[in-house]
C-alpha cells in the first residue's frame, strides 16, 4: 500500500442486503454483487469503501462498479485504490458517489471483479480421456468492512457432477448450481472459507506471452502482427499422447484437449495470415461477419494440460479508421489487444507501434498507468534515418506530429533507385552473356512443387475426416436423417474432387519421368485412401441401422470399435506416406 491514498473507513454504512453471484464455469472467477447500501448515521455521506483480501488481490484482473440512479439507468463509479490505517493485510478501493446520500438512506451499486489463477486442478495430472477436476476455495460471505444485515452467494459451475462441496448451512445444490444462505448478521471482513471441488472441462488457455506490433503507414494502410504463445495450464497429461485414444474421445463431449478456439479481429481485416515456424496453417477458417471477423484457430496438434503452442497472426486494416490528421498533426487510437478468445488469461504482453519516418513531438497517453521504454528506432526499405518505435506493456491512445512533405521522401527515393536500375539495364544489355539452362534442376523443382501441392491435397481431406466425424456424432444425437444425406453427399463430391485432383498431379509425376518410389507411395496413398473411405461407409451404415433400430447398440458398438481400429491403423500409414514424399 505505500505511495496509495490515506483514508478511513465510515462507521455509519450497513449493507443492507446483498446478493453475489460467482462464475466458475470457466477458468476464470467472475464475481458480481449487488449491494443496497444504508447510511445509518446522522449526517450524509458522499463515498464509500470495498475490501478485497490480500490473498485474493494478487489474482485480481478486473474490477469495476456502478451505482443505481434510478429504476432503468446506472451510474458508472472509478474505483481508486487507497490505503487504511491498521488494515496493512487487506487492499481497499474508494467509491466516489455523485450525489450525497442523506442520514437513514440506502443506495443500490453493483461491483464486477474478475479473478484469474483460483481454481486449481486436482488431481494435478490426468489421463488422456480423464474428465479435469478443479478446486475452488472462497467466502460464501461477501469480505467487505462495513456488516452485513443479510445475504445470498450464488455459485455457478461448469458442471453437475460435484466431487464435494463445504455445506455451511443453510446451503442447497441444484444442477449446476449452489446457493449458499440466506445468512443474517454477518460481521465486517468475515473470512469464513468453503471449497468446491467439481468437473471443469473448459480451456484453461493462457497467452504466456503476447508482442504484438502495429506499424503505421500514411499510405492508407496499418499492419498488425502479433505473436502469441499459447499455453493449456489446466491438469497436466499423464503419459504419452494417443492419437487413437484422441480421435475415440472425440465422441465424448467435453474433453480437456483444445482442438482449436476462436480469434475475433476487426470488421475491416484483410489479408489475413495465420503460420508458425513450419509455415502457413492452412486449417485454420475466417468467417466474414457484419461487425468483425471471425477465425477459427486450429493449431497443429491438441493442446492437453501443460503442452504449448505459438504462432504469428497479422492482418491489414485501413488506416482512415484509426489515424486521425489536423494539418500535420496525427491521432492514432486504436485497441491494445484483440480478442484472442473466450476467457482468455494473458500474462505478458508487450506492444510495439511503428510510426512513419519523420514523425516527431510523439506523445503517448493512457488512462491508466503503464510502463514505457524509451523511444527506439526500426530500419525497413527506403528509411534514412529510421522509423521511430514506441514500445509500453498498455496502451490505447497515441499522438504525435508528421510532416506531409515527408511523404515524398520515399517516392523520390523510388525514382531514383529506378533512373540507376535502368542505367544498369542499358550497360547489361549491351554485354553477351551466355547462360546454359539446368534442365535437371528445373524438372527436380516442378517435382517438388506437385509434391507440395498433393501433400496439401492430402491434408484438406484429412480435415474432411474429422469434420464429418462430428456430423455422424450430431446424427447420431439428432437423428436428422435429411441433414445427414446432404452432408454425406458433400462429404462423397469433395472427397472424390480431392482423389482426382492427386490422380492428375501423379499424371504429370509420371510424365515428368518422376522417381518410380515417389509415384509408388501416391499410388499406395490413393490405394489406402479408397479402403479407409469402404470402412467409413461402413460405418456410416451401421449408423443408420442403429438410429434405425434394424440392429442392438452392443453389436452397433463392438462392430464400430473395430471399424475405427482399422481405419486409425490406415490413417497411420497414409501419413507416414504423405511425409515421406
């Protein structure tokens, strides 16, 4: 608390009655309460004070609050961080109120805090087809300084099954749901605990580390890219990974793995690219909606309890909506971050703005304090002195001055380097040069890129797999026997467009007088393609006939276990094939 505010609590506030209600279903903890305060002494009050633990504080991301000012309409309120004598153990906020609040009258406020860290996994390490258990320990009372007439907690978890809960009366379990009081007369800063421990499946994904870097041009366009690593900090996996095991637990729901997880960027988003150190993901998906756009990351493997992935995504957007000009004065404002996805937890991030060559009189503000380095300096083509580079750890508004003669400065550089390269031209062309072709090196290039292209052929319909996997688990659970035919017959066209198009690239192999083991193993591919897709008709006939009712779900079952034995043993060698072209 050093450096923070001195202040003292008011002895004349009650609460009333108030109503909480925490959010564990994900792995963050988001607590709301509403409050109806009472000003119980003789003389009015203009503020008022919140407490959190000193423990719990260390985890707080979030915190916001607001008061009722009449039946439909809230006040916002800025919680300011203070310090109060002989209370060096917890941490307070000051509540500036509007209006005063007469003797022996209440106010109704509403504070959103948000937790990150609190649930804890346990078992600490789980099998691969485990379901993920977590700890929650916290106060079925609301920690507060003033006492409380009476009050309710709310408890919302991510699931039914609960291992154990604390049973501090009067308690009630309802599905997913535990309701702890209503409790009377509760003393200011109660520490009474309870501890939850219940099934949480939800990605437990957090970003370890985040740069992300915007570069400002004047030619319309702003670039941003970020890097981000990315790590599943749920119940670590015990053992090895089975990819049998992973494609057989996909017919369960809510498994700890991460398949994947959604991205939102800008509504005016262009070019976007999604890679790592390999190269582009070309499984990922964008969806173009009307205020933003979608994408759906989906990283090269399943990301399970302790594992970790990183990769780069950068876009375009243009710059007329975030850079804004009074002659040669310039506004940048623009967000810190994108939502990278749902609850996410971010423990690092560092953002870079690159500003045009020659801006000047920089001048960085933000609504809360953030930590900046001192300015630096980015070289790219055509700079002479140097692009100046502002790099904070938050930040969401910038201004600086930039002169519109500059903008010339790289054109000018662009006329010139040409008027030399076409001088260069005219020697060159008046010089004889003899150059002989490397035909065995050209056909060994055409090779490699038909080899490229079917091995992207071959992981399209990979993803075809699994996509239509999780159809016959929907049909399965809907029995929508209209919706399954459409799908099946997609699944038929793109699945033979996909055999056609590998048979026309094993044409060209074959006329470019490719190796015979490299045409040998695309044949044994396509050969091992067509038995795996016997197995999956099969399979889906034995679908039909279990949704039909024509055979028991034990046969349906036993026959289904050996049907995917055989098709991961030949999913197996395919890839083994696909890699080694």
């Amino acid at each position: 608390c050093n450096g923070l505010l001195k202040d003292t609590l008011n002895p004349n506030i009650i609460n009333k009655d108030v109503v909480r209600s925490i959010d564990i279903s994900s792995q963050l903890i988001k607590l709301k309460v509403h409050a109806l305060l009472e000003n119980v002494g003789s003389s009015s009050i203009n503020s008022f004070h919140i407490a959190i633990e000193s423990e719990l504080h260390e985890s707080l991301s979030f915190i916001d609050a607001s008061v009722k000012t009449d039946a439909s309409s809230r006040q916002p309120l800025h919680p300011r961080p203070v310090s109060i004598s002989n209370h060096g153990d917890k941490y307070f906020y000051r509540l500036q109120l509007r209006d005063t609040v007469a003797a022996k009258e209440t106010f109704s406020v509403e504070i959103e805090s948000v937790f990150t860290k609190r649930l804890m996994p346990y078992p600490a390490q789980i099998n691969q087809l485990d379901k993920q258990l977590v700890i929650y320990n916290g106060s079925p009372y609301f920690f507060s300084p003033y006492s409380t007439v009476k009050q309710v907690t709310t408890i919302n978890l991510a699931s039914a099954n609960v291992e154990s809960y604390s049973k501090l009366k009067p308690v009630s379990l309802s599905g997913n749901t535990i309701t702890y009081g209503p409790y009377k007369d509760i003393l200011a800063f109660d520490r009474t605990s309870v501890a939850i421990h219940y099934e949480n499946n939800s990605p437990f994904l957090s970003v370890v580390s985040l740069e992300r870097v915007i570069e400002v041009s004047h030619w319309g366009n702003i670039a941003v890219e970020e890097k981000i690593n990315v790590k599943h900090v749920g119940a670590t996996l015990k053992g090895s990974f089975s990819r049998f095991d992973f494609q057989r637990g996909q017919a369960y729901e809510n498994i700890p793995a991460v398949k994947s997880f959604k991205t939102v960027l800008p509504a005016s988003a262009k070019e976007v690219y999604y890679r790592d150190e390999i190269g582009n993901i070309s499984t990922s998906h964008m969806l173009q909606l009307e205020d933003s756009v979608e994408l759906d990351i989906r990283p090269r493997f399943p990301l399970f309890g302790g594992w970790q992935t990183h990769y780069t995504l950068g876009y375009n957007v243009p710059s007329f909506q975030y850079l804004y000009s009074n002659t040669n004065s310039y506004l940048l404002q623009m967000r810190l971050i994108d939502h990278i996805f749902d609850n996410c937890v971010i423990e690092n991030v560092k953002l870079r703005i690159i500003l045009p060559e020659g801006a000047k009189n920089i001048r960085f503000k933000a609504p809360y304090q953030v930590k900046e380095d001192e300015l630096g300096l980015h070289f790219t083509y055509l700079d002479v002195s140097g692009r100046p580079v502002i790099s904070v750890h938050k930040s969401n508004l910038l201004h600086y001055d930039f002169s519109k003669m500059l903008l010339l400065r790289e054109p000018l550089l662009v006329v010139g380097s040409l008027y030399l390269l076409f001088l260069v031209v005219v020697v060159y062309v008046r010089l004889d040069f003899s150059v002989i072709k490397d035909e065995a090196d050209e056909a060994r290039q055409k090779i490699a890129g038909i080899l490229e292209e079917i091995q992207c052929l071959q992981e399209n319909r990979e993803s075809l797999y699994e996509a239509f996997d999780g159809v016959i688990s929907k049909f399965k659970a809907q029995k929508n026997s209209n919706t399954f035919a459409s799908a099946r017959k997609k699944f038929d066209l793109d699945f033979k467009k996909y055999h056609n198009d590998i048979s026309v690239f094993l044409d060209k192999l074959n006329s470019d007088k490719a190796e015979s083991t490299l045409t040998q193993q695309i044949q044994d591919m396509q050969s091992k393609e067509t038995e795996r897709k016997h197995l999956l008709d099969h399979a889906i006939s034995l679908t039909e006939m279990v949704v039909a009712g024509k055979i028991d779900r034990d046969k349906y079952m036993d026959n289904l276990q050996s049907n995917l034995a055989k098709r991961s043993k030949i999913a197996e060698e395919i890839a083994i094939l696909n890699s080694n072209l």
